[in-house]
C-alpha cells in the first residue's frame, strides 16, 4: 500500500510516493518521489492553473491510490514571507485537501514538530530532517522534495 507526501508551493505540487514502513521505506522507483505538477506556462488565469493542478493531482491519486496522504504545512518564519505567496499556496493545498477528501483518503498537514514525533528523530529543525532524508536516499533532491518525502515517510507506520 503507497502513502504520499506532498508540499505545495505558489505554483506546483510536489509527490512523494513511498511504500513499507517507518523503519525500512520504501522507494519503488526514483521518478515516484521526484514528482512534480506545475501549472501551465499557458494558463490565462489563476481559475485554469488551479483546475490544471487538481486535475493533474486527481490522476496522481488514481494512479498510485494511497492510503493517506499528508501536505507539509507552511511553518512560521522570521523571514517576510509575501501574503498573496502565502495565499496561493494555500489554495493549492485547499485542491490537494479536497481531491483527497473526494477520493475518501484520509489526510492532513503536517509540521517539522509532528515528522519529528511520527519518525522518532531527535531534533525538529529542516535541516536535521533532511539529512536524515539524505541518509536514505542516494541521489540530490531539492528542498521542496525532501518536505514531501518527509511526509510520505511519516504516514509509514
């Protein structure tokens, strides 16, 4: 059974797809957590990039049919984080929350705190957390990458 993770920008959907548990997961295949859905370059509104992502991300949940999913949260930060970014990568987790409700999946957001708890680590700090997702994986991922395995791996019981 596939569990994804996911972390939303402004602009894209980022997937991790894992498979086996907490202690040993499981990575079928590079390209399942190195998934990323972006909006159209050709979109003449925020209306036709939103719906080309839920329809993008609809076809995600068909294709590997997870037990539970869980969106990395926006944490807080000292940094000035622009309000309308904020606000747009809302409405894509809002798409990414419905489409999982749609499809019965069980799902949540989640924060450095809570991997912290569900994965037995010692710190909560991202960059603890992502060397320890370096240590699993061999091959370079980007930051955005590394939240959505990090969810992935912490729905892994």
């Amino acid at each position: 059974m596939s569990v994804l993770g996911v972390r939303c920008t402004k602009e894209e959907i980022y997937v991790a797809v894992l498979e086996g548990t907490v202690e040993e997961p499981i990575i079928k295949d590079e390209a399942r957590i190195k998934i990323v859905l972006s909006v159209p370059k050709t979109a003449e509104s925020r209306a036709e990039q939103l719906f080309n992502l839920r329809r993008d991300f609809e076809q995600i949940i068909q294709k590997y049919n997870p037990t539970v999913v869980l969106i990395k949260d926006q944490e807080t930060s000292v940094h000035k984080i622009p309000v309308q970014a904020s606000a747009q990568r809302g409405e894509i987790e809002g798409i990414v929350l419905e489409v999982c409700y749609k499809n019965e999946i069980p799902s949540d957001k989640i924060l450095y705190a809570q991997t912290k708890t569900k994965l037995n680590m010692e710190q909560k700090g991202k960059s603890y957390q992502f060397t320890k997702v370096d240590e699993i994986i061999n091959f370079k991922l980007k930051d955005e990458m590394k939240d959505a395995f990090l969810c992935a791996w912490a729905c892994l019981k």
